[in-house]
C-alpha cells in the first residue's frame, strides 16, 4: 500500500450538508486513507449523505472536499477515479445485464472493444456472464445487486464507494463481495462500504467511521477508538486452567471492574478501566502461581461494541 | 477533445435511443403521431369507395392546412414534445436512474445536448413522418390529379413547408419542454402554462404575439386558416415575420433554452427528493 499523501487521500474539511432545514451532517472533518472504510450508524445518520458528497451528486452546503486531490465540482475528473454503488435498486428499463455496463462504459468515450473487454471482465468478477443476456428487470434482487456492483466497478476506479452493498446477497455471494472489497482494498484503492451487518464490517474494514445524528462520533482503527472510549471499562476474555483463582487473586489486587466465569469452566471474561495495568498484573501472577494460560483476547474491541458504547442500540445488525 | 465530446454525446444517443425510442411507457405519443394518419387513411378509403366528386382537391388542402394547425401544431406536437422531452430528466428523476449519468465523467452540457438530439430524433421522425404520411394520404382517392398536383403544382412546396414547420416546433418545443423537464419537479404546470399561452397568441397584442413558438411557425405555413366567428373580431393582426427571420430566430431561441438547460443540469443534484 503506498503512503498516504493528499493525493491518495479523501479529505472532507468541516463539511455540512443541510436539506432544507433538516440536517444531513454536521461539520464533518474527515480524511479516509486508501483501504476498506466503514461507515457505520443508524438509518438517517448521514451515511449516505457523505456518499453522495464524495461522489458529487449532491454539494455541501458549506466545507470543502477532496477526492485524491479532485473537486466533486469536477465530475469530468472525479467520475474517471470513483465509482459508486448507489442504495437505489433502479435500473434503465429494457437494458440486458450486459447493456447496463457496456451502454455506460461507452459514455467514458471508450472504444467498443475496450467496453466489451471490460464489460465481460466485470460480469465475470460477480458470476454474471451466463446471464448477461437477460433483462435487468428479470434479474432476481441478488442478481441485480451484483450487476449494480458490476457497473460501479466496470472502469477500475481508484475510489468504490457501495451503499450497503450486502443486502440481498445470499450468503455465498456475500462471502464472495466480501472477499472482493478485501482484495480491492489490499491493492491499494479506497474502498468505502456502508452496512447494517456490524460483525461483517468488523471482519472487512481497516477503519471504520461512525456516524450518529448527522455528526462523525468516532473515525479510526476499530481498535484504536476502542481505546478512546475511556468511560466504558475493556473487556478481556482469558482462557486459562484456574479461571476462579484467578478471577480472586485479580479482585484481592483490586483490578477488576466485574468478572464472569465462562460456562466451560476455562475462561473468565472480566472488565478492567486499566488494561494495561490488568496485562503487567497478569505476567506476574502467571510467573507466581504458575496458572496456565491458554490465550488473552480483548472481548469488546469490534464494532459492534464500540457501536453499543457511543451510539447505543442493538448489538448485531442495527 | 472534441472527438471525446463527439463520442460521449452518441454515446447517450444511443443509450437514449434503445431505451426510450419505440418503448410501450410512451404509447400515447404515438398515438398522437399516428392519429392523422389513421384518419387521412380512413379519408382516402372512404374517398376512394364513394368516388370523387363529393368534395375538391382545393378543399382538401384547407382541412389538411386546419389539421396541421389545430391538430399537430396546437395539440400533437405540443403534447408530444411535453410527453418526450419532459420526460429525459424528469422521467430518470422520478425512476431514480439518473445518478447512472451523473457518476460518468460526461460534461453535463454534453448529457443535455445528447438527450435532445435523442428526443428530437424521436420526435421529427414521428410528426415530421405523420405530417409527410398524412398530406399525401389526404388527396389520394383523387388519384393522377393529386399526384400531379403535388408534382407539378404547388403540392410538392407546400409538403416542404409543412415537414419544414413540424420539425421546427419539435425542435422549438423539445427545448421548452427539455428545460421544463430539468428546472421543474411537475413539468405538467409549465406545460398547461405554455399550451394557454400558444393558445391565446391570436388574440395577444402585437408585442406579445411575437413571444411564442407558435406565432412564428404559422407564419411559415403555405395556407393560412382564418379564425371563424364570432372569434375573429378578437383578433390582433401582426406583420407576418419573413422566413429569413423566423427561421433563424426560432433556432436562436431553442439554443439559447439549450444552453441554459446545460447549465442548469450542471448544478442539478441527485437526491430523488429524499
């Protein structure tokens, strides 16, 4: 991955976005390096909202933003660097799967053939080449996500930015998206994924932003804005062979919030103010009590519990 | 640059085209097109079965000169062109498929420019069509006299005149209503708004006589229809504009609403009201 300069970079600079009255986001200052970004939050929280900005289907009300160093002012520059599955599920009527991506493709001023090479590129990376000669409409809802996926991707942006790109994928589809949001985000391009599915976030994302109200709660490394959630003691699991003497010896030290015994009777999961405290505390009373211990893992580092903590709601999907 | 411009513009012709060009969303449109046609079809049989005589070739061409003004000029066109060129913004607005568009790198005014030559391809192929179909069907059933009437007499001229002005309202038209279509979340009021001006332009006072499609266009035409009683003492004659000012004045008009239209689109955003 190369180092992030200005010009790989998506910078937004105390962006607001008003509808009317009703507010879309709020001073948001942001900068999102290449790799796979989350936007995570609830419905209305401005998730899509800062999709659209970046990709210039709908101008601030008042900020700045930059796409790589690209104005969304210029489409004629930025559309060539970004491409955006957008959330609605509409297509051009009467238009094969393989007349959507190749008619669009042609207005790039890409020759035919170039259009047909990546025409058939791009159906083949979402399994859509056998159908490519049917209708759009007669596409089931996974078949036309996967298209909408096709024809964001069709002219290898820099920038892929998918409004929930997860929904109505079966779970072998699902796993294969995934796969290739990976795969795009290790070669170095921005990938910017919007999901309700928090646990599948957590599995693809480098970063993650979090959203609530129209305002970003949190931006970063998931576990690094773990670490910044002060006011929420951590959670660790530890897998050991004495889980109750270590649980006494812990509380005797005064270390601990709370702790709970694991039902296999091999694990303790306890909540501390100090990890880094806990974690010095635990060398030594392994080296004293000689206790085996089989693994220690933060248990709350993932977004859905970062998510729990600052925006609250349902863990699991929101 | 010009050659990309050149290929992005047919490019959304050819979108345009395949997607909107014979499709059933548009059925009425075609029915408005092809009504004259139908009913100079059933004159022609009716005329033919009957024998000549019950009416003259003279006669004919004033109701042909009637269904051009009252029908294509003042009632199929017009809807047509609301119905296909309101349509290429709004229509993609209301079907939220018009972000496809803005997320390519195409200038906006290259987008506009290729969704008028769209429509207008549309539009001159069925009411310039129509026009053409329905003057040579409306004289038929006179058989060797109408064909030499438009041959040798003033037939042939007065289907020039006639495809000539057909054409220059679809092209008039289409940019009024392209940009009713862009500026406008129900181009129906801006339309009903047009159709009572055009309509009312008889009886407008001289000066705004002249700020209509419609004024222009008759103008141009080879036969003129007098208003009939007790409407025509309501109205206002006009000098006639010549052809070397109406023709080039409408173009200008219909460019100067295209340019705008572009730079409208340019600041359009795509938020499908949400």
């Amino acid at each position: 991955m190369s180092p992030a300069t200005g010009e790989n970079l998506i910078t937004f600079t105390n962006v607001s976005r008003f509808y009317g009255e009703v507010l879309g986001v709020n001073k948001v200052s942001l900068t999102i390096p290449p790799g796979v970004t989350s936007l995570v939050g609830p419905n209305g929280s401005g998730k899509t909202t800062l999709m659209n900005l970046m990709t210039g289907l709908i101008r601030p009300s008042q900020g700045e933003i930059s796409v790589l160093g690209i104005s969304p002012e210029d489409p004629e520059h930025l559309c060539r660097a970004v491409g955006y599955c957008a959330q609605f599920d509409n297509y051009p009527k009467g238009l094969t799967g393989y007349q959507f991506i190749y008619s669009f493709l042609r207005v790039y001023g890409m020759s035919h053939e170039e259009c047909d090479r990546r025409t058939m590129a791009a159906l083949e990376t979402v399994g859509l080449v056998d159908a490519r000669n049917r209708q759009v409409a007669a596409y089931s809802k996974g078949m036309r996500q996967r298209v909408r996926l096709a024809q964001a991707t069709a002219h290898e942006p820099q920038v892929l930015v998918l409004d929930e790109p997860l929904n109505g994928l079966d779970p072998l589809a699902r796993a294969e998206a995934i796969a290739l949001f990976e795969q795009w985000g290790a070669k170095g391009r921005h990938v910017i994924v919007s999901s309700h599915i928090l646990h599948e976030v957590d599995r693809i994302s480098d970063q993650v932003i979090l959203l609530s109200q129209g305002y970003v709660v949190a931006e970063g490394q998931i576990q690094s804005v773990r670490g910044e959630v002060k006011d929420q003691p951590m959670q660790i699991l530890v897998r050991c062979d004495h889980p109750s003497q270590l649980a006494a010896r812990l509380f005797t030290e005064n270390h601990l919030v709370e702790a709970k015994l694991h039902t296999d009777g091999h694990g303790l999961l306890l909540r501390t103010t100090d990890a880094d405290g806990f974690y010095l505390l635990l060398n030594r009373i392994v080296i004293e009590t000689g206790l085996i211990v089989e693994s220690v893992a933060p248990a709350d580092d993932d977004v859905n519990s970062v998510y729990q903590y600052l925006i609250g709601g349902e863990g699991g999907t929101v | 640059m010009m050659n990309l411009w050149m290929r992005q513009i047919a490019s959304v012709l050819r979108l345009e085209m395949k997607k909107t060009f014979l499709s059933r969303r548009g059925w009425w449109v075609y029915f408005l097109a092809l009504g004259p046609v139908v009913l100079t079809l059933l004159h022609w049989l009716i005329g033919t079965s009957r024998g000549a005589g019950r009416h003259t070739l003279g006669e004919d061409s004033l109701v042909f000169a009637g269904l051009f003004h009252f029908y294509y000029l003042r009632l199929g066109i017009f809807f047509g062109c609301v119905g296909i060129f309101s349509n290429l913004f709004r229509g993609e607005m209301l079907e939220k498929t018009l972000h496809y568009y803005y997320l390519t790198p195409l200038r906006r005014e290259l987008l506009v420019a290729g969704k008028y030559i769209a429509g207008l391809g549309t539009a001159l192929f069925l009411f310039v069509g129509s026009t053409a179909i329905s003057f040579l069907l409306i004289g038929r059933h006179f058989g060797a006299a109408y064909t030499d009437y438009i041959l040798h007499g003033p037939g042939l001229s007065q289907l020039g005149s006639y495809m000539l002005v057909a054409a220059l309202a679809c092209v008039g038209y289409g940019a009024v209503f392209l940009m009713c279509g862009i500026l406008f979340r129900n181009p129906m009021i801006p339309a009903a708004v047009v159709m009572v001006w055009e309509n009312l332009n008889p009886f407008l006072p001289t000066v705004l006589k002249k700020i209509s499609v419609i004024f222009y266009l008759k103008n141009l035409c080879p036969v003129e229809i007098p208003i009939p009683p007790p409407f025509n003492v309501m109205v206002i004659d006009a000098d006639p504009t010549p052809f070397w000012i109406a023709v080039p004045g409408l173009l200008a008009l219909s460019l100067i609403l295209l340019v705008y239209s572009g730079l409208s689109a340019r600041h359009t955003e795509i938020s499908y009201g949400e």
